[in-house]
C-alpha cells in the first residue's frame, strides 16, 4: 500500500494497534529497568552520600567524632524525626557528647557553576571553624584555590559570626577585602586573581549566617542536650 | 532554590557560560550549521523556540515527578518532551513557511539529539531555578548559541575566500576558530555579577 | 513501502575495526562531539565517559536488533529513544553507587549520553537492520573507538594542563601547567590538532592508494 501523501488513505488499525503494542512493550520494558536499578543502587548510593558528608563534617567541625541531624526552620531548631521543613543542620559531638559545633551547607553562584560548601560553626566563640568545598567548578590553578590554598582556608579558622544584640542577624557582616588587607576578624582575604570566586564565598557564608547564628544561638540547648 | 536574578541569569547563559563556547553543549548543529550566516540564523531562532518549550515543559513535569516521587524517571520524559517539541516546530515551520523548512532540512530533526536543548532543561532542574529563572536561563542559552552560531557563520564565510591548507579545512578549523572564540569570551567573567 | 533487502553481514574482525580507525565516530564521522570536549579535562574521566557511552551504545543496540521485527517503522526513533533513555539511567545509578566523585566530576554529560548522535545513528543505520551478533561486535568496536578518542583528548589536556596522568604526576615541583588545556578553549584547539593529524593520516593513506591505482594504470 503505498502512500504519496497526497491522499491519505484511510488509518490501518492493524498498524495502530501494532504501534500502540510496541511502545507499551518498549515503555514497560524501560520501566522495570529504571526501576529496578533504581531500587538495587539506592542503598549503595546513600551510603557514599553519608560518607561523603560524614568525611567534610569532621573536617569543619574540628575534634567532633559522632553526629546528629537537626532541621533549622525560621522558628527554631527540631529533630529530623519532627516533620518540618528547612535547612539541615549538623551538630558535631566529641566522645564525652559534648558539642563541638555545627555544620550547615551554603551555595553561591561563582565563577563557572556554583559553589557548594559545608562550613562549620562553633556557637562558644561564635566563629566559623572551617569550610570544605563539596561541588564547584573554578578554573583548575586560579578560582579552585578556594578549596586547596592554604592561605585562604587560614581565615576560616577563627572567622567571626557573632550575632548581634537584637537577635536578627550578626554585628559584623562577613565580607571579602583585597588580598593583604584584611584586618578584622569577620573579614575574609581574597585571593589575588580569583576575586569573584572568594566573593562567592564571603557571599554564601555572609547569607547563610545572617540567618542561622540567631537561630542557633537562641535554641542552642536542643542541639547541647541531644546525645 | 536559587538566589540569582533574572538578569544573572541571562546574561550568564548568553555570554560568560556560553552553552556553546564554555559549556560545549550543541557542539554537533555548531558544526554542521555554522557554515552560511541564512541558515545559521534560522537553526539560532529554532533552537529558541525549541529552548524555551522544553523550558517550560520541563519545568512542569519536574514537578509533577517530584510529587509522585517518581524522579528516576526525569531523564525518559525529558527526552519525549523534547522529541515532542521538535515535532511542533517542525510541523508548524512546514506549514507556515515552506522556503524555511527546505533551507533547515535534516537539522531540524536533529535539533532532538542537540544535547544543548536538554543540557537546559537538565541544568535548570539541577540548579532548582524558579519558573521565571528557568525562562531567563532558557532564553538565555538559546541567544547565547545564536551569538556563537552567527559569530562562527561569518568567520567561516569569510574564510572561504582564504587559502586554508586542505588537511585543516571543515571541522579542524571549525575547531580552531572556536577555541579562539572561546577564549575570548573567557573575558567576560564576572560580567553581570552586580546583578546576582 | 519499498526498500532494499537486508543485507546481513558476516562478523568478521572488520565488523570490529571498522570502528576504531575509518569509522571513528569522533575523528570521522565527527559524532558525538559534546562530551568529547567537556570529560575530556582529564584521562580517568575520559575513559569513565567512554566505557559508559559504550555500555549504552552496546546495550541499547543489542536490544533493538533484538526486536528489529516488531518496531513498525512510524515509532522507531521514538522506540530506539526510549530505549537508550533507559540505559542511560541505569548507568547514571551505576556511577552514582560507584564513585561520586567520579560522578560530580562527569556532571550533567552522563544524563546527555542520551543525546549522543552516535548511539541514535547506530541504531537507526545499523541495528535496526543486522543480527544480534554483528550489532554487538560493530557496537563494540564504535565504542573502543569513541573511547580511544576521547582517551586521546583526556590524555593530552591531562599532560599538558595539569601534569599528570589519570592522577600521577609526571613531571617535577618546577612543571608550570599549561591551565588553557584544561579549560574550554583547550579542549576545542586539542580537538582541532587531533582532526588535523587524522585528516593528515587519511589524506596520506589516498594519496597512496592513488598512486598505486595510477602505477597499475600505466603498467
């Protein structure tokens, strides 16, 4: 049976049924493939994710050995067995269960793609203690210095976020200042030609902090008393 | 949740992360398209169009997958969207303007396998831009690929007339142009960033 | 419908290396260019990419010549889509449970494995009409190909713009890195170099072929 195009002729049902027999086949097929192997590497997936996270929390949250998940919302800090919505929050402990600090992720848009860090914060001295870069995609040897210079992760180590009197946000705002120049200790030294992927960082971490270390610091007992 | 503006976010995918020249999405049409300025036109305004539909699309069926919890099934919808969409424009093009459809030829269908239409819907979904975001990124990418298509278009015609040792005529010179394009437009790094 | 009768073709070590040298699909048939320029920032990520658009182009293929008979033409590219769509999901797990640093680093371009001209063009100009058998060893040598120029890409971005190879310095303190190789502009110009040589190779190869067409012509 040919076909110009000119006149149709008139559908061929055997041809419809024979169409519809294959996709469904072909989209049956497809999902118990996806499935399946979504279902076999679930477990494995979320174990890598676990380590993964437990690897950079330690790493911020200098001297914590064992760890528990919080949700921080606007209106307080809940266990993540309450469900609410909101950012979660890692609260580090030492072997005695004493808490060490606590760690939050932050994004920002950088140079190539975001920047996703976890920095960690320790609510005694109202500092950060530390950041790890968990995803970016800097230029190799100039913006991916944020995640290997020395130097600048030396301002991370006692960078301060102190919440200010009212309660809403913090009395300095974490700013980037040109290499060389920094002076105060809520003050981030950028690194010299990789001004826009520091500025990232001082961003993120000025955004996330405003509006957690006020959280943090009113509900600090129900991280404390946890563990 | 993304906190860029709409601005940014233009801007961004137009011309600092060229979907193009940086990212290396729509390497494939960049090849095969950039060689006369009328046609290199026509397949930047397609992809728009195309660009923004899935968009769109995918906006909606992200989340509807997110709802019923059924994500593993994002990439397989994505792509039938995009076949989908491609199918419209093609339809509508033959319909509407013939000379156009004729011009374009198998490119178009070949928009589909264009991984640039589904690097937007992919890259929108894992930044989780908003509706108005994904618009500003869709529209965007497709300007920015237009920009890169006609920038190429030209030099190659231009070249035309050039005596161009036979080994490196087509796509090795195709490819040289465009490391030096790319490299240009490494100096628009931070351009928009007041607006972020 | 008319159309010519299949020609089935025997597996011979052809059906292999057809893949890997005149029917490169990076070199020659210029396919799947994208990831052949965005993985390609270092070698291990190279090889990542090209052994998992292998499995999918194998996988894939397989599955459509094994059901040639049943796909009436009208929904083919739809089917042959679905299909690689499926297997490029499951391979996007796999290297999820793998490695997720591997997986971060490959970003968005396992997810568009599925938008490699390559894989369709097989299917639509291969599968679609030869055995189970020939499919699987012409998938093969596809993908040995494609992986061998992506390797070569990797390789030398890797060399030039960091040092090291798969991760192991090779050259001392003192090495300043050649940082373009590894950013997008790199990967064009090595690209641009490698369709050179093999462009300079072919062209060699016709040239002789020619000359001793000619030589037998005059004899």
């Amino acid at each position: 049976m040919s076909q110009n195009g000119i006149s149709q002729t008139p559908v061929n049902t055997a041809l419809t049924y024979s169409m519809l027999r294959t996709l469904g086949l072909v989209a049956t097929l497809s999902g118990l493939l996806v499935v399946l192997s979504y279902r076999i590497t679930l477990p494995i997936i979320e174990e890598n994710k676990r380590l993964a996270i437990e690897r950079a929390l330690f790493k911020v949250i200098p001297g914590a050995v064992s760890r528990q998940d919080f949700v921080l919302s606007d209106d307080g800090i809940h266990t993540d067995q309450q469900d609410v919505k909101g950012t979660t929050l890692y609260a580090g402990y030492d072997q005695t269960g004493r808490l060490k600090g606590v760690a939050l992720e932050a994004a920002a848009a950088g140079y190539q793609d975001v920047i996703r860090i976890l920095y960690g914060y320790d609510p005694y001295c109202q500092c950060i203690r530390g950041i790890d870069v968990l995803k970016m995609a800097e230029t190799p040897g100039i913006g991916d210095k944020i995640a290997k210079d020395d130097e600048f992760l030396n301002n991370f180590t006692a960078l301060e976020a102190r919440a200010d009197a009212s309660g809403s946000g913090l009395e300095h705002a974490i700013v980037p200042v040109k290499h060389g120049s920094k002076s105060e200790a809520w003050q981030i030294d950028s690194i010299s030609g990789a001004t826009i992927s520091s500025k990232a960082i001082a961003r993120m971490l000025n955004d996330s902090s405003q509006r957690v270390v006020p959280i943090i610091q009113q509900h600090l007992s129900v991280i404390e008393a946890a563990l | 949740m993304s906190a860029d503006s709409v601005t940014f976010i233009f801007l961004n995918a137009a011309i600092v992360n060229n979907f193009v020249l940086a990212m290396f999405l729509g390497i494939c049409p960049f090849l095969g398209v950039s060689a006369k300025r009328e046609t290199a036109w026509s397949m930047g305004l397609a992809v728009i169009f195309v660009m923004l539909v899935s968009s769109i699309c995918s906006y909606g069926i992200n989340w509807m997958l997110k709802l019923f919890e059924i994500e593993y099934l994002r990439l397989i919808c994505y792509i039938a969207v995009i076949a989908s969409a491609v199918q419209l424009v093609e339809m509508t093009m033959k319909k509407y303007s013939p000379a156009l459809f004729r011009a374009l030829g198998i490119f178009l269908p070949l928009i589909t396998t264009n991984c640039a239409i589904l690097g937007v819907a992919l890259f929108q979904t894992s930044r989780e831009y908003s509706f108005t975001q994904s618009i500003a990124f869709s529209l965007g990418a497709g300007v920015g690929f237009t920009i890169a298509l006609m920038l190429m278009a030209g030099l190659r015609q231009h070249l035309e007339l050039a005596k161009v040792p036979s080994v490196s005529q087509g796509a090795a010179l195709t490819m040289m142009l465009a490391g030096l394009l790319s490299l240009a437009f490494m100096g628009f790094a931070g351009l928009g960033a007041q607006y972020g | 419908m008319a159309t010519l009768p299949d020609r089935q073709e025997q597996v011979t070590l052809d059906t292999f290396l057809r893949g890997l040298w005149q029917e490169n699909p990076v070199f020659v048939m210029l396919l799947g260019m994208c990831p052949v320029l965005a993985v390609t920032n270092s070698a291990i990520n190279a090889l990542a990419m090209g052994l998992a658009s292998t499995f999918v182009l194998v996988a894939s293929n397989s599955l459509v010549s094994m059901l040639r008979h049943f796909i009436p033409k009208q929904v083919r590219i739809a089917t042959y889509i679905i299909i690689i769509a499926t297997f490029v999901t499951m391979v996007d797990y796999a290297i999820q449970a793998i490695s997720l640093d591997l997986y971060n680093a490959l970003g968005a371009f396992i997810q568009l494995i599925v938008v490699n001209c390559m894989i369709l063009g097989r299917a639509e100009a291969y599968a679609s009409k030869q055995p189970l058998g020939a499919t699987i060893i012409n998938g093969l040598g596809i993908g040995a190909g494609f992986t061998l120029a992506l390797l070569s890409l990797g390789a030398v971005r890797e060399i030039l713009g960091a040092g090291s190879l798969f991760g192991i310095m090779l050259f001392g303190e003192n090495f300043q890195p050649w940082v373009v190789m590894i950013l997008p502009p790199g990967g064009f110009f090595v690209l641009g170099a490698w369709l050179l040589i093999f462009a300079w190779f072919r062209q060699r190869q016709q040239q002789r072929l020619s000359d001793v067409g000619v030589a037998q012509h005059e004899r």
